[in-house]
C-alpha cells in the first residue's frame, strides 16, 4: 500500500473557520488500512498526528501543525432495515436526508449540524431535542494501542453533553451504526423544514464553526451569558461576535486564528467578572497557546 503524504498543506482549507497554518505533513484516508498506515508513518518520524473530517468544530494555530494531519475520507453509508452504518467521514446532513428518502426518523433535528459522522460521536453532537448519543447502537474503532477494529458500544463510549471517550483517547472512529424509527416521510419532510427554518432564523451564516462555547447548564446558556456580558458585535481583526447570536465568532473574511482566539479571551473575561462562570470552548483548539486561565 502506498501512501501519499504531502507537506506544507494548508489546512485553512480543510476547516469552516477557513483560518489556520501548514501541516507539516498531509494525506487523505479513504480505508481504515490507510489509516493504519498513515499512523505508524507518525510514529516512526516521532510526530503527532491528527484526523479531521468536516473541519467544523476543529481551530489551527496560524502556525499549523507541526505533525501528520490526515483528513478522513471514509464517507460510505449501509442501510439494513431500522439501522444505519455509516463511516465516520459521512456528512450529517446526508445521513439525516438519506434515512429521511427511507422513511427512517429520529434525528430531523440533525439536518443543519455541520460536520461528519465521526465528528458527530466524537462530541456527541446534538440539538435539544436529539443528540447522536439518543440513536447510536456502536461504532467501529481503531483503538489506540491496537492495529485491529474493534466493535464498542455506548458504555464504552461514555457519552455526555458535547463529550465522549474519544475526547481523552486516541482511539480513531472508523464508522458508526445508529438505530432509527421508521417514520412516513412526509413527517420527516415536514420536521426537517421546521428546523431548518428555526435555525436560518436564530443563526448567522458565514466562515465559523458555529457554538463556540458549551452551555454552562440547562440556563443560562453560553449565548445568554455571553450577551448579557455586553460582547455582541465586538471585533478583534477580522473576527467578530456575530450580533444574530452572541455564541458564535465569526470571520467577517481575514481573521487568523490568533484573531479568534484573542476575541474569544475577552468574551471568557467578561463572562468570568460578571457572572464568575468560566467558559469552556466547544471547539477544538489545535495549538499550543490555549486562551483560557490556568
């Protein structure tokens, strides 16, 4: 098998925030083997590495990556009666469209989460009404210190809000297979519309990762906090929090990271003086130079 890495990439294009440096090395990955490949090529060189999908909820340091990024490119998907396995490169959005064609239901409220399968498990994506974690049956994973896929279930898992196992390994998620109720799908059309207007409603458009904060609990939320602390519209270089909703920082178009971050800061600061609730990012930040207080 012949693995074709590159070097110097820019990853910028890779993420939704379209901000970020060169990776050191680069290549994609469209079978676990490849994979497999790839991570014993990091560990030879002595290197991190790091898969991406989506690049929704993923941050680069304007210096990029000094390690092996590889972007997962495993996107098949397997419907089987009420259950569906896709690989963990699966675009959400299809995923909810493809089960919804099928007349499966359950996760309507997944239409407009952006990112991938893989992603989704990773963080345990959701809206209220439906988090991945409600459907998910198992995944397939190559763990961390094994060079076979192994089958795990929730328990394994260990989902909570925006969270998983996943977060503290290095377990690399190769596909997962989720049960879903069979539904008409007029239904379905119907509930899809209904989010998909709600959302366009309440949220901006444009170069960001969407949330960039977790809610500190039930209420109030990072949003509310966030707006209430007086930081809608406030700039650092090219980004900006959006003044439709307060949680999300936005590139307005030549923000770097360091712009993003450095606003984020002075929103972790605000919320923290008045309110003495500290902030968690929800995006993963790839870089050496974290915001927030220690």
């Amino acid at each position: 098998m012949e693995l074709k890495v590159q070097q110097n990439v820019a990853l910028s294009q890779f993420t939704t925030y379209r901000t970020g440096g060169p990776a050191r090395f680069f290549s994609g990955a469209r079978s676990w083997q490849e994979i497999l490949g790839l991570r014993e090529f990091a560990k030879l060189k002595g290197l991190p590495y790091l898969i991406i999908g989506g690049g929704s909820n993923v941050l680069f340091a304007d210096e990029g990556y000094p390690g092996l990024v590889i972007l997962n490119q495993m996107d098949k998907l397997q419907i089987n009666g009420k259950n569906v396995t896709a690989n963990s490169a699966v675009n959400l959005s299809k995923l909810v469209l493809l089960c919804a064609k099928h007349n499966l239901g359950g996760i309507s409220g997944l239409a407009l989460v952006p990112g991938s399968v893989g992603g989704a498990v990773y963080g345990n994506a959701g809206v209220p009404d439906v988090y991945i974690s409600d459907v998910f049956m198992h995944a397939e994973i190559l763990p961390e210190k094994s060079n076979k896929p192994l089958i795990v279930g929730p328990d394994y898992c260990k989902f909570a809000y925006r969270t998983s196992h996943f977060k503290k390994t290095k377990d690399i998620i190769l596909s997962a297979t989720f049960k879903l109720k069979p539904t008409p799908g007029a239904i379905i059309k119907t509930e899809i519309n209904s989010y998909i207007k709600e959302r366009t409603l309440k949220q901006p458009v444009g170069l960001t990762c969407g949330s960039f904060f977790k809610n500190p609990g039930q209420f109030p939320s990072a949003g509310w906090l966030i707006e209430q602390s007086g930081c809608k519209g406030m700039k650092v270089g090219g980004a900006q929090i959006s003044e439709k909703h307060a949680n999300w920082i936005m590139n307005t178009g030549k923000a770097t990271t360091s712009d993003i971050l450095s606003l984020a800061k002075q929103v972790y600061d605000r919320v923290d003086e008045k309110y003495s609730i500290n902030l968690e990012p929800e995006v993963q930040i790839i870089t050496d130079n974290p915001f927030l207080k220690t």
